[in-house]
C-alpha cells in the first residue's frame, strides 16, 4: 500500500523518527505526519478531524500482536481502510565519542528491546523500557547521557545527532511489523481486481463447536482467512455454565480474511455467520499490501 498524497494529514505514535513515522510515509507517501503521544491520542486525534487518518502496529513478527491496538479499535468509531507491512531494522544508537563497551543500559520499546534480547544480553546491557524508540533516542540526546544506548531507527539518529554503534541488532532479520490505515470512512464497497482483505471483529455462542461453525462460514466458500486473534471481551469477560462448572473467559475474536466485502460469498459468508454470532462488527474492507519485503 502506497498513496502519493501531498496534503494528507497523518498521526501515528511517537516522535518524529519512530518506525510508526516511517510506515505513516510508506502508506502515504507525501503525506503530513502528524506525532502523538500515545496510541489512544492518535485515535482521539483522528475522530475530532484533527488529521485525515491515523497509522498504527497490530502485529509484529518476533513481538506478536500489539493489544492494546485491538482492544482500542473495538472502543472507537474508525475503519480500516488500508495496511502497510514495514520491515523494522534496530540500531544501537548513543551520544558520539564513546565505544561500544561503554553502553551499559538500553533504552527503547518494550517490543523493541524484546526484539533485540539476545543480542542486548551477550553485551550484558541492562533494558530499560521507554514509551517509543525514537524517543529514547531524542532523551539521550537532549540530557547527553553517556553510557546509555538508544535501541531505534537510522533516521532517528540522524534527527538527534546520535551516533550508530551498531546496525541490524535484532535476534531475528526478517523483523517486521504490520501496520493499520484508519479512517472515519470506510471504503465504499466496490467491485475491483485489486487484491483485498476484510477484517472482522465476533464473538460467539457458548457451545460446543462454536469457533468451528464459524469459520465454516468461509470454508465453505472457499474464502482463506489469514489471521485470528482471541482477546477476553470486556464487558463480560467471565462466565460460569452451572454452580459446579469452572470459570472460563468470553472471548472476542478478530479475524482477516483475503476478501472484498463486496463479493457477493463475502456478503453471504457474513450473512451466515450471524447466524451464530453474538456480536459481529467489520472493522474494515481493504486493498491487501502486497509489496515484496
């Protein structure tokens, strides 16, 4: 996915050279981007029009989901219009003059310094989470502390001055994320040959075989579903069957699936599953990135 757009405001978490900032331009290529704070500042920013769309990570390759993404999308009115996968190299980054020895503690993301965990435990480094990676590149630089590392981005680095101690530090190379586009619009349904996904949110009856029928629904039309991700569901995550059965959590479940809403099997598959559902919500129809890493 990849839209040349010159006025397109776009927020994303963090500050300027967080790997956020750099999918935003992948996605929208041109666009204005516009840095918050949090992830719940740029769903805020982008309900109130504040920007014309909002880029964020719901999974990675080696860190897994990012869930407060999917639990924040469930809570606000937005519609995925678009994804972006951004492939993530780490970089050691710290205040010129020193060497490598020197740098005794780490400071990044969580999923970040996760990332890079075996290599930050061979240089014995203490981890030290911070909210985003370029921003503890920007705190090192701005309070000119030795001895401590930064775990981001190149860019980052050229922003803030810093020097590049190390390049490609995560455990795994193929380290990358998926990022959402969202919109207060959806994409009108629309017939088209581009390549789309359709991403849903359900949760389903308490009985045996539920989960299976579900996903029937699709099967049998031989639509292919390329995620699935269960979180307790919030307003009732616990349940008891009977005074002699266990606890057991409700489960919400978010799904993908390479389809356009638009297909009429798609429109039945849905019409099916509803059948079963307790609560369905699609979060969005849009094009697949079908960009080559």
């Amino acid at each position: 996915m990849s839209l040349k757009v010159d006025s397109l405001r776009v927020a994303y978490q963090g500050v300027p050279g967080a790997y956020s900032e750099g999918a935003a331009v992948a996605a929208y290529e041109g666009c204005v981007t516009v840095p918050k704070e949090q992830f719940d500042d740029v769903y805020a920013a982008t309900e109130a029009q504040e920007v014309d769309r909002a880029v964020l990570p719901f999974e990675n390759s080696l860190g897994g989901s990012i869930h407060r993404n999917y639990d924040l999308i469930l809570s606000h009115q937005l519609h995925v219009v678009g994804e972006v996968y951004y492939r993530v190299n780490h970089c050691l980054l710290g205040m010129p003059g020193q060497r490598i020895e020197d740098l005794t503690r780490a400071q990044s993301h969580p999923q970040a310094l996760a990332q890079c965990e075996g290599y930050l435990m061979k240089k014995k480094m203490a981890r030290e989470a911070v909210d985003d990676t370029a921003g503890a590149a920007k705190a090192i630089s701005e309070g000119e502390l030795m001895g401590v590392a930064a775990v981001a981005s190149r860019r980052a680095a050229d922003l803030y001055g810093l020097e590049v101690y190390d390049e490609a530090i995560q455990d795994d190379k193929s380290n990358v994320t998926r990022f959402l586009a969202l919109s207060r619009d959806p994409i009108p349904p629309m017939e088209t040959d581009v390549p789309y996904k359709t991403s849903i949110a359900v949760s389903l009856k308490e009985e045996p075989g539920a989960l299976f029928k579900a996903l029937a629904c699709f099967s049998l039309r031989n639509i292919n579903m390329t995620k699935i991700e269960s979180r307790p569901l919030r307003t009732n995550p616990v349940t008891s069957a009977g005074a002699r059965s266990s606890m057991q959590f409700t489960y919400l479940f978010y799904i993908d699936f390479e389809a356009n809403i638009a297909d009429e099997k798609m429109q039945n598959a849905l019409r099916h599953l509803e059948e079963t559902a307790t609560f369905l919500r699609v979060l969005g129809s849009y094009p697949r990135d079908c960009s080559q890493l």
